[in-house]
C-alpha cells in the first residue's frame, strides 16, 4: 500500500526547538525510503522559512516548501474566499511573508476581515474586546486554528481555541478555523501529496487537532506520547466504546519507520 506521511511539528519532532530523543533519526529514514511527506502545523509564531531553519539547525533535512502552516492555509482560503479585502492579523509571531496572498493592515478601523493567529501577549483585553466588536458589527473573523494549548519546555500553554470559545458565545457567531482539525488543512496537504486521505497517515501529540481531527477527514491517525499527549485523556476515551479512537498509538516518532513498515504490509 503507498503511503504519504503528514507529520506535526512540535510535541512529535521538538519541543521549544530542541530535537526529541530519536526524530532526527526516525525521519531521516523514512525520507530515505522516498515516501511522499509534508509537515502540517498549527505553529504560527515563526514563518515557513524560520521554521525549515530552525529544524535543520536541529539535525533535520526539511525545506520550506515541505512546510504547511495554520498561516499559509488561512492566506490561501482569505485569499479566494475574500479578494481583494483588507486584512487585519492579531498573531503572536512574524508570519507576513506567508501571508504574501492577502493585503495586510495594522489598523483594525481599515480592516475588512480579521484573521486571528496563535495566542500570546498580543490577545490583550483591549484587542479581544476589538475583534468582538467587529464581530458583532458583521465583519468577517477567521482563526488559523482552534488549538487549546500548545506544549512548551515549561508545560502547557492555552492557545487560540480558549479565546475562541469566549468571542463565539459573546457574539452568537461561529468562527471557522483553517488549520487543524478543520477538514479544509487536512485536504490541503493531502492534494499537495497527490494521495487520497487514505493513503496519508498524520501524525500528532494532540488527539483531537492531530489525529482524531485527520481520522475524521478520512487519514490513518498516529498518536505520539510526547509533547501535549496526556494519557489520562486516552484512557478516558478508551472507556467509551462508541466514541473515537487513535488508529494507532505509539510511545514516539522513534517508532513511526516500523509503524510505516506495518502500515504498509512491508
């Protein structure tokens, strides 16, 4: 069975940009054996060059264009779902070079759709409080992504998805997320792989955005226990036997080539 590989960036390769005991080796045989792959992730503080960089500073072999940010997939759907509108980003990072498809503004007051990117000091009160307003005044608000948290060498930090769920109840609207776990990122990376969904295994740390988020869109989900992986909250769906479940679970991206072998039926 041909394979694709789609493989999330932090908590499965790295975490605060520091290798994971065993990835660098993991992936690089597995680039050996010429699967077709993209690195799809929600990270949106570093561009895709920034990030490309800094995994090759880690020991990895990845360039730019392997890499699928939150960012990207938002620029591409803002850019064909809004032509032509001014664009106000509220993002704790520089992505602006990522976002080339869009016209950016700095002022809220000229903005025609707001684009909410990862959680940080930016998402004071007085910025929320704006995007609110905005909201309810009809103007078009986009996320990145829904994630709740994102793992760091200190722990857990809350993300994008915690302020979602507060402007949504203020507002009675409904945001759209772009990256994961919205169908919209998994179909884009799996149409850059020329593969069917499934065909593409995703492989994640967050049960939910990650992997079942993929299985839902039809991939093979492969659960790391690294990064935010929390194993009280698989046991947790262990015991509900009609809800839903990793395809497969493994102890780290060190173990993913005989996964893949398996998968496979190599």
């Amino acid at each position: 069975m041909a394979l694709g590989l789609l493989l999330d960036i932090d908590g499965v390769m790295v975490t605060s940009w520091k290798a994971l005991p065993g990835a660098v080796e993991a992936v690089s045989r597995l680039a050996d054996r010429d699967i077709p792959r993209m690195f799809l992730t929600n990270t949106t503080s570093r561009s895709r060059n920034e990030i490309a960089e800094l995994l090759n500073d880690c020991g990895f072999s990845v360039d730019a264009d392997e890499i699928l940010t939150a960012a990207k997939l938002t620029a591409e759907y803002v850019s064909s779902t809004y032509p032509g509108k001014r664009v106000w980003v509220l993002n704790q990072g520089p992505i602006a070079e990522d976002m080339t498809e869009v016209e950016l503004t700095e002022d809220p007051a000229d903005a025609e759709v707001v684009v909410l990117g990862g959680a940080g000091s930016v998402f004071t009160h007085d910025s929320l409080s704006k995007v609110l307003e905005m909201l309810l005044d009809g103007v078009p608000v986009i996320a990145m992504h829904r994630s709740m948290t994102w793992s760091t060498a200190d722990g857990l930090s809350i993300d994008t998805g915690v302020y979602l769920e507060g402007l949504e109840k203020a507002s009675g609207k409904k945001i759209k997320a772009i990256g994961k776990p919205s169908p919209l990122g998994f179909r884009a990376a799996t149409d850059r792989l020329g593969l069917e969904p499934t065909q593409v295994v995703m492989v994640g740390d967050d049960m939910h955005n990650d992997v079942l988020g993929a299985q839902a869109s039809a991939l093979i989900g492969v659960l790391v226990r690294t990064g935010k992986f929390r194993e009280e909250a698989l046991n947790a769906l262990a015991r509900d036997e009609f809800g839903p479940y990793p395809d497969h679970v493994i102890d780290s991206v060190a173990d993913l080539p005989e996964l893949i072998d398996k998968i496979s039926g190599t």
